[in-house]
C-alpha cells in the first residue's frame, strides 16, 4: 500500500527513495532522479516516518558510508610521505580550489575514496566537510585553509580548474608538477605509481587474429605532467609512449604501455592498489578486478593463448570476463585454447618429423635400387664383351653417376669384373719436403741421360709418380737444376744436348 497518494510514484519507487536518502543522498538529487519536486520526496519520506536530516547530521552519514577505517595494504612505512600521495591522487582525479579553500577528489571507487580519506585524516587530521554523489563518481570535498596552502604549494596548481578537460588553462599561470618526486626513494615512487595507475589507468585488449594484446593506458592531458610521468615509470623498466587525441586541449591523450616486458614490469611492483575495480565506462569487464584482468590477459599472452576462429570480437571479450568471475570457466578454456593446440601442435611436429624419416628411407632405397641395377648393367655387358664408360652410364640411366658412386673403378670392382683402361698412378707429394721430391727428380734425369735419353715432363711424372709443377716450375728450370744444359728444336720434338 502506498505511504503518499498524492504522489505518482510506486510503491517500489517510493521505497527507494526511502532507501536512497537513508544512504545520504540528497534530496535534489532524488528529486532530479524519480522526476518529482524537493517537497514530494519529503512528503514521501515523512509518511514513512523518516526523519528529514540537516546537512551536518548528512555529513556525518556519508562518514559512515564511506568508512573512515584504512584499506587493506595500506602503506603505513610511508607516513612520513602520506602529503605526496594525495599529492598525486588530486593530479589525477582531484583537484584544489581558491573558492572556500576546497580540496576535491572525485572518484567512482570507494577503495579509492577510502583511501583519500585516511590519507588527509592520518597526515593533515581533517576529515571531508562536504561528501556527495555525482554523475561521474562520488565528490569528497575539505574546506580547510591550512590544508589547503600545503598542497597547493606541493603541487603548484593554480586556482584554475585543470580538471576540466573542456576550458583550456592559462599556460602563462603556475602549472601542476611532479617535482615534489625528483628525488624520492623506490618504495615512494612505487606507490606513486600504483595509485595513479588505478585512478587514470585503464586496460585495453587488442584481437590480431585469434591472439589477445594486453594494453595499458594512462590518461593524462597535460604535456609537463605526461613527460614527468613516463620519466618515473621509465625508472622502473616500464616503457611508455605519448599518445595523441583530438579531443583534448592540448592535443595529449596519456601515455600507453604496450611492450610485454614492461607490463611484467607492473606487475612485479604491485600492479593496481588491490581491489580498485573498472568502472561502468567499460561495457564488458566493467566491476571486475584491474588486477585479476590484468594478471589473466599477461598469462593468456606469456602461454599464447588462441581464440577458436569462429569466435567474434564480442565473444572473446565474453569469454575473458567469465574467465576472471570464474576459476571452472578459466580451467575450462584453458584446456581448449591452450593445452589443446600445444598437444597437437606436438602432434603435427611428430607427423612432420615421420614423413621425414620415410622419405629419408624411400630415397636410400631408391638409390641401392639403382646402385644394384648399375652393377648388373656393367656385368651384362662386360660378359658381351663391350665396358661401358660413365658417360654411357650417364645415358643408360639419365643420372650423374657420381651421386651414387665415388668412381667408374667403383663400380667395376662391385661387379667383380677387371676394369679394362690404363689407370694413372701420379701421387702428389709422396715426399716429406719439398728437396727430397727435387733430389729424386734429379737422380733420374740423371739416370736417363747416363742411357742416352732426355726424359719428358710426363716421364718424369709416371716414373717418380710426383707432381711435377709441385717441384719445378718448367722442365727448363728442372734440367737446369740437375746441371745439363740442353736446347729444344722445337714444341712437338725432342731436345738435344749442347755441349
């Protein structure tokens, strides 16, 4: 039954905004959401007995809501740096203003938000005079003037709104900078960078072909701030480069991270602050885990993880959240995408590595097929009476007889027949050195002059069975050496002694 009937709304509408505003909203913003005036919502919540609050007894709520206590993994070996920390998450997702002295952090995630709120109670001991929700996240603001002059001089922002991508800053004004993390220390910068990371960082997927490239990207519109930022992660390994975008105005989109190597790199220093998770802007991991997803898409490319072909850019994108949600689901296309193609991948390779070996085989049996069938061609027609050459081989067979034997001797003595030609026997250099080939040449010049002959360069060689051009560059220069002078009539006859 409904508690107003005057209003238009259901009893289910009517019991949200009951609900909505016991959780601190306000009642605009009720209004502005069921479409009603300010004074319907309060007539609804008076018939349900709830007392309208003032803004304090509204503040304190939303202090409750929140939950003031510490994250889990909350970096208490930095207090002494807790005023860089909010530093760097009001360079990302905040910002200070002159107007009331305000200090404003917007963010969607209340790990985020929980930590902001320690971080300014811990180092600064105020907490959020003015919370609220927005369009784009929850708003913790702090009046506070103290508060205030520290961080504006820490991160030397002026009084302009940089946060608003839409009004382009005066450059001629002070500009926000990291200078205050020149000269910190690892676990500082570590933090630094985890934090920024899970405020401006988001994860993005490219499909080439059936594989899946994690991306990481950074969202940063300021060119010093851009160039200070990839100085930091280039500290640590992470390798990084500037991306353009029309849309801001100055023309820089943020840094993307696109490496493997550098992605580990994250990884290994802590990756996203646990628990910060995707916001609704992404369609389809929105509400997962930043480290989960980011964990599973590293692995998926470290074990080169294949996609099924008829699977669309769509279902793939499926496939990676119901392998976050669910450990049975990652086991399930694991097997399929992974374990499978490896094992046949093997198994491929093994086929590949058989039909080698069979090949391998078929051609040494083809070639003792053709040895044999050489040697009984020698033996037929040897027992006719006729010794084939290699060059009638060559014909006979169509092949280069050499691939199959080392000599024409070879063959012959294979088919147990005496080979029929005259075979030159000229060693090369049966000699130690080179004096002891020259003295014999001499001895049988000498030898043969005694008999009244001059032997020739091709005597020489058969009988000494040396390489003549080994010893002697002519048979001038070799009868010269023996000490016989002697005059040639002519190329095609003998030569005679002079005396």
């Amino acid at each position: 039954m409904k508690r107003d009937k005057r209003c238009k709304l259901s009893i289910e509408e009517e019991s949200n905004i009951a609900s909505l505003y016991q959780k601190g909203i306000q009642l605009s913003k009720l209004a502005e959401k069921f479409n009603v005036s300010v004074g319907c919502v309060q007539n609804i919540l008076r018939a349900y007995r709830i007392k309208l609050r003032t803004p304090a007894e509204g503040i304190r709520l939303l202090h409750d809501h929140v939950n003031i206590v510490p994250p889990a993994n909350f970096p208490w070996h930095l207090k002494n740096k807790f005023h860089k920390l909010i530093g760097v998450l009001l360079l990302t997702d905040g910002c200070v203003k002159k107007d009331r002295y305000t200090i404003l952090f917007v963010c969607t995630d209340l790990i985020l938000q929980k930590y902001f709120v320690s971080l300014c109670k811990e180092r600064y001991g105020v907490l959020p005079t003015v919370s609220y929700f927005m369009k784009n996240g929850k708003e913790t603001a702090i009046h506070n003037k103290e508060t205030y002059l520290q961080l504006r001089n820490l991160i030397l922002l002026s009084s302009k709104n940089f946060h608003d991508k839409n009004k382009e800053p005066q450059l001629d004004d002070f500009q926000p900078s990291l200078s205050f993390l020149e000269n910190e220390n690892f676990e500082a910068l570590k933090e630094c960078i985890r934090l920024a990371m899970s405020t401006e960082g988001s994860i993005h997927t490219e499909f080439i072909k059936n594989s899946v490239y994690p991306v990481l990207e950074f969202s940063c519109a300021h060119p010093l701030l851009c160039q200070q930022w990839k100085k930091i992660f280039n500290r640590f390994g992470i390798k990084s480069y500037i991306s353009r975008s029309k849309v801001t105005w100055s023309g820089v989109k943020g840094l993307r991270i696109k490496k493997l190597e550098s992605i580990e790199k994250f990884i290994q220093i802590g990756g996203f602050i646990e628990g910060v998770k995707i916001t609704g802007k992404s369609k389809y991991f929105r509400g997962l885990s930043k480290n989960s997803l980011l964990k599973l898409l590293y692995e998926m490319r470290v074990h080169s993880f294949n996609f099924l072909i008829n699977h669309s850019t769509v279902e793939k994108k499926q496939i990676i959240r119901e392998m976050v949600e669910s450990p049975k689901m990652r086991e399930k296309w694991w097997k399929v995408c992974v374990e499978l193609p490896t094992t046949l991948k093997q198994l491929e390779k093994e086929k590949k590595d058989e039909e080698k070996i069979k090949g391998k085989l078929e051609k040494i049996l083809q070639k003792e097929k053709l040895r044999s069938e050489i040697i009984q061609f020698v033996k037929d027609s040897s027992s006719r009476g006729t010794f084939p050459t290699w060059k009638d081989i060559q014909l006979k067979f169509k092949i280069g007889y050499r691939s199959y034997f080392n000599s024409i001797i070879e063959i012959y003595e294979l088919a147990n027949v005496n080979y029929p030609r005259r075979i030159k026997r000229i060693a090369k250099k049966p000699f130690k050195n080179r004096n002891m080939g020259r003295k014999a040449i001499k001895d049988y010049v000498i030898q043969k002059v005694k008999e009244g002959v001059l032997p020739s360069r091709k005597e020489i060689e058969k009988e000494v069975r040396v390489k003549f051009s080994s010893y002697f560059e002519s048979v001038d220069k070799a009868y010269k050496y023996v000490g016989i002078k002697f005059k040639r009539l002519s190329p095609f006859k003998r030569a005679i002694l002079v005396n």
